[in-house]
C-alpha cells in the first residue's frame, strides 16, 4: 500500500535557493499526507510552519581554534547517524549532491556496522551537476556518491543529460519535476499593492532569484530598459546576493531607478507575484526555474532564456516566450508583445495558469511517496 506511513528523513540547504524551497514544500506535503518527516538542516528552511509530523534536527558545528574550516560534512554525516537510529527513518531523501550525498553515503556506512542502515535517495538539483560538482576537485566524490546513491532523481529532463553526459552514472536517474503548491501560489487579490506601485496602471514586470552571476539579473534591467522605452512600466527585484550592487548600479547608470525597486529578500512571494504582470528570467542556465513556475501559478506569463529545463516549463507563445541567452533585444520584444495589450495579456496569463497545472504539488508529491515505498521494499 503506496499510502503507508513512512519515516523519511530530509536534507536540504535551508535558504531561499530551489532546491531548498522544493525540499521543503516536499516534506510539508508528506507530513500533511500523514507521513513522519524529519528535516536534518543547519538552519530552520525558510519555508517550514509547524505541523505535527514535523521534525527539526540542527546540523550544530561546534568551532575549534585549530579550524579554520569548520568540518559541516562530518557533523552533518554524524547527526544523520543519530536522527536515522534513534528516529528508527525508513528513507532518507537527500537535495542537491554537494555534500549531502556523499554524508548520507559515509552515515550508511557507519549505521551498516550498527545493522541499521536505509536507503538513501539523491535529487540533483543544479548547480550541483553544471557548476559546482563539475570542478575536478568534488567531481570524484559527486560521482561516487550519486552511484553509491540507492536512486537517483533530477528535477529535469535536461538535468538528467547533463548528468550522464559529465558523469559516469551506472544507474538510472529518474525525472520527476519539481512542483508547486498551487493553494499557496496562486492569483490573490492585491490591488492596492497594486495601486501603490502603479499608480498609473503601468505593467509590472518581475524579477526572483538568488543574484548569482548565472541569473544574469543585469540582463533583466537591460530588458525593461527597453520595454520602458516603449510604455509605461514598473520593475520588482526581488532577492539579494552578489550581483545586486552591480544590477543598482546600472539602473543608476540608465537613469531607471524612480521605476525600479530592489525588494530584497521576499517570504510571501506569492503577493508580490499576485501584481505581476511578467515574470523575467534571463539566467545563464536553469536545471528548472522553479521561481518561473511559481510565477506561473500566480498567472503571470514569462520571458526566459532557452536553456537547461526552462523549454520543458515555459512554451513560447502560450505561457511566454523563449530567447538565447543575452539575447536583449529578442526578450524586450517578446515582452512588449505579451504586454502591449491587455487582451493578449490576458491570454498569457490565462495559459500560465492552465499549464502550471501540470505541475501541480497534488500530482508530483505521489510520484516521490511511490520511489521510497519501492526503494524501501527493495533493499
Ligand atoms: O538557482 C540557484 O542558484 C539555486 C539552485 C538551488 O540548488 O537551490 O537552484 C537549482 O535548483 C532549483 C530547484 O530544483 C531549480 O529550479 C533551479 O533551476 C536550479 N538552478 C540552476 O540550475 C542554476
């Protein structure tokens, strides 16, 4: 039986990144669905509320003069060996490889010794397989690891290429998509914000992510640079990290700062995206976009860059349109003709909503419960 109560375990990084927001709303959909869940993290992720199946275990690295590094691996793969023995875990569920994978496979072997181990499952993210783990210096504990993994998932189909195409994976990987909560994201009612920032009725277009040079947030203030040149608009960043001094500084620079607002880092995401009109995301490359999809929700069509998962979310001409990355001048076109009439808008719009659909919590959530039922029942 699929809808057996299990104890699954999770690891994530706790910020406002994807993979930890995806972590998170995953194992609050299975606690809702009656499962134990515990999170093995070294911060409270962001997005956790009480619920009574929910656990919190703090990864806690005590400091040492001699450490100029503190050892997090090793406390983390200690914790681990702790929570799964004493919390007597069916599953442990591990998001992004680096160095999550590679603890949960040292835990396994020390609870082996114990007889206690589990089965461990690894879900790539990203970054962990197109940037970071592509480095000779954590390729050979990545491969290793996503071997040793007992399955495998990616959240794309483009992600799972990428994999097997700079890895050496012997296993399957399977792609299950990463979802949204669409009680959570969806169109509320916030006209006043509305007013408030456009006053006019100007479009509001909108920016989330992490501000990683891979986001190229500078393309996004060239992009309504542009559009501003042809109606009147507003612009929502929203998020912080290490581009956003150079992102102010050329609005600074275009003189299109009194139509730009730098939000910084934002929880109720779905509100502000409740205003949006169109939602940009020019990155480098995305495994996913999963700030893409939760804008969709909200029904709010996008302009993306054509790499990595993004076509397998945004379809140009009906949620959106895609262009090659850099490529101003098509994003800014693509915008103005979602934008350049409300009827077209609406469509958009409209469409957004009807495909996020497909990715709705509801339909993905059960596709995981039924990887650990049969990953546990064949160990
Ligand atoms: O995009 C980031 O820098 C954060 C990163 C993460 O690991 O939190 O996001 C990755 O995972 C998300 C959730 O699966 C995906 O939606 C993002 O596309 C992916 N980022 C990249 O591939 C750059």
């Amino acid at each position: 039986n699929i809808f057996a109560i299990m104890k699954i375990g999770i690891v994530c990084y706790p910020t406002f990144g994807g993979s930890g927001v995806l972590a998170t709303e995953l194992g609050m959909a299975l606690s809702e669905k009656g499962h134990e869940v515990h999170f093995i993290t070294y911060q409270q992720p962001v997005r956790l509320h009480f619920h009574p199946n929910v656990y919190y275990h703090e990864v806690s690295v005590p400091s040492y003069p001699l450490f100029d590094f503190l050892p997090y691996e090793t406390v983390l793969t200690g914790t681990l060996v702790d929570v799964i023995s004493n919390n007597d875990l069916d599953v442990l569920h591990v998001h992004y490889a680096i160095p999550h994978a590679s603890a949960a496979y040292f835990a396994m072997q020390i609870l082996k010794k114990q007889g206690k181990d589990i089965p461990f499952i690894t879900t790539l993210h990203g970054t962990d397989i197109t940037l970071v783990g592509r480095d000779p210096k954590y390729m050979p504990v990545v491969n290793f690891s996503m071997n040793e993994s007992t399955a495998i998932t990616a959240v794309s189909e483009n992600l799972k290429q990428e994999t097997y195409r700079f890895f050496d994976i012997q296993k399957d990987i399977k792609v299950i998509t990463n979802f949204v909560d669409t009680q959570r994201f969806q169109h509320l009612d916030k006209e006043h914000f509305k007013k408030m920032l456009a006053p006019e009725g100007e479009r509001i277009l909108a920016h989330v992510s992490n501000f990683r040079k891979v986001k190229r947030v500078e393309d996004v203030i060239r992009v309504f640079a542009s559009v501003r040149k042809q109606m009147p608009c507003k612009l929502l960043m929203i998020g912080d990290g290490p581009e956003r001094p150079s992102a102010e500084e050329l609005c600074r620079h275009l003189n299109i700062c009194h139509d730009t607002r730098f939000l910084g880092k934002q929880e109720q995401v779905d509100e502000i995206l409740s205003i949006t009109d169109l939602f940009i995301l020019p990155s480098e490359y995305e495994s996913f976009g999963l700030a893409a999809l939760e804008a969709m929700a909200c029904g709010v069509p996008v302009i993306s860059t054509n790499t990595g998962g993004l076509p397998e979310i945004n379809i140009p001409g009906k949620t959106g349109f895609l262009s090659n990355v850099g490529d101003i001048d098509n994003m800014a076109k693509g915008a103005v003709s979602i934008l350049k009439d409300t009827e077209t808008l609406n469509q958009f719009k409209a469409n957004a909503l009807e495909h996020s659909a497909n990715f709705d919590r509801d339909k993905i959530v059960p596709v995981y419960e039924q990887l650990y039922k049969e990953t546990i029942a064949a160990y």
